[in-house]
C-alpha cells in the first residue's frame, strides 16, 4: 500500500471490513504481514480489524470474522484497505464515506481490495485515479463511476 517504508516499525494497517467481504483476499493480505513478522523475528507489521459497530462481520462464505474496533473507536492508521466482495454499495452510508474521507484528509493511504474501491469511488477518493477490481464488478463500477478508469 506504502510506497517507502516508514522508519519506525510496527507499521499499523487497519482493515475495515464492510458485509459480505472476500475472505480469501482479506487472509492473502494478513498471511504476509505475519509471516512477515515471524521471519524478521519482531513486529514489523501490526493490524487493526475495523467494523462499522466494532461487531463481528459476515464474510462472503458466511463465516463472522471479529473485530477489534468500530468506526467511531478504531486508531488512526497511515494506511487502511477496505475490505467488500458481493454488493458493496448495501453498506454505503454518509457516515461510512464521511469516515473515509475524514481518514483520507488526515494522510491515510487508502486502498480497497476485491470490491473495496466501490466504497472509495462513492466518497470521491478515487478521482483522476485507475482502480483495479473483480473483472465480474467491472461493468457495474465503469456504469456507476464513467470518470474513473477501471480495469
């Protein structure tokens, strides 16, 4: 997410994980940090699981994942990765994009995985930018967002 590293470690990374999230991406993004971690034989890399109420999240598969902080407690982060899959636009409110935006104003790098970008496009984060995204989301995200290519 980072293009140079920080200077000091651990370099916290929040993951804010909406409904129906990919499990499968969300875990190819822990496993490294913590393999990470064992490896370098110290904390290089700590993370914060974020809901919208701090709740448990349902994932894609139907398994409940924890989190460790709702929206109006979680940390800041230099850098946070939504997390969605199916439908990402059922969890889109104005308190939710105006979270984003208020992390995005504070200096958070911004990412979003499989469906992730749905959320970031809808609070305007993703102008004269080029996502990537599930080829199947493709033609919902190019007819929802023409100003921003997606490929």
């Amino acid at each position: 997410m980072r293009l140079q590293p920080r200077v000091c470690a651990p370099e916290s990374i929040g993951f804010l994980l909406l409904p129906r999230f990919a499990m499968v991406a969300f875990f190819s993004a822990i496993e490294p940090l913590r393999i990470a971690n064992r490896i370098s034989q110290r904390t290089l890399f700590h993370w914060d699981v974020i809901s919208r109420d701090g709740s448990p999240v349902t994932a894609s598969n139907g398994m409940p994942l924890a989190a460790n902080w709702s929206l109006q407690d979680a940390p800041e982060t230099p850098s946070l990765a939504v997390c969605a899959s199916f439908a990402p636009e059922h969890a889109l409110d104005t308190e939710l994009l105006d979270w984003l935006r208020a992390r995005a104003s504070a200096g958070c790098v911004l990412g979003g995985m499989d469906t992730g970008c749905f959320a970031l496009a809808a609070a305007g984060l993703l102008d004269n930018q080029t996502v990537t995204l599930h080829w199947e989301s493709l033609p919902e995200f190019r007819a929802r967002f023409p100003g921003i290519e997606a490929v």
